[in-house]
C-alpha cells in the first residue's frame, strides 16, 4: 500500500494541452519543487510508436511543439529528480489528447 501511495506521488498532475496558433500544441502543468528537468513525449497514436521527446527546465511550466499535422496527438510528461544524488523519473502522466486544427 505504500509503495502505490509513493507512486502516485511522482506522478505529474494538472496537465493540459491547447491548441496554438500555426498548427502547434501548447502543453501546461503545475510545477514540482523539486524537479531538475520535465520531459514531454507526443505522438500521433496512443501507444506511442515513433514518440518524439522533448526536454524542458525546471523553470518552465509550459512547452510549445514545433508545427504539427492536421491529427490527433497524444501527449504525457513526467520530471526528473534527485535522491540521494542519484537521478530518477517519475512516471508518465496520464495519456492527453488533442485535435490539431
């Protein structure tokens, strides 16, 4: 039991993914504090086959896609930490899904 307790813990919430001008995908989420590094990953299905990557600092709390197809686009996002001095992930989010216009 405290092992689940522990991992939805680490796990990012509040996330939510916008449509931007010229075909982009905005992707928001509620900062940690002790977070080093967020990674986003986003593909056009849902398993996440071909998943492109991107990083962002521990002082953003928003990322912005290079231009995208007219499709649906699943996103997550998980961060990195320090514990003990050893680095660590959480684990992904939840799966967001957005409709590229």
């Amino acid at each position: 039991v405290m092992f689940s307790i522990f991992i939805t813990f680490l796990i990012l919430t509040n996330i939510r993914v916008k449509n931007t001008s010229g075909r982009r995908a905005a992707v928001l989420w509620k900062k940690k504090t002790y977070a080093t590094t967020y990674q986003v990953k986003y593909a056009a299905n849902p398993s996440f086959n071909k998943a492109r990557k991107v990083s962002a600092n521990k002082k953003n709390s928003r990322l912005t896609t290079k231009k995208l197809k007219k499709k649906t686009y699943y996103f997550q996002i998980r961060y990195s930490y320090k514990k003990g001095g050893v680095k660590s992930w959480s684990a992904w989010s939840k799966v967001k899904k957005i409709k590229i216009r």
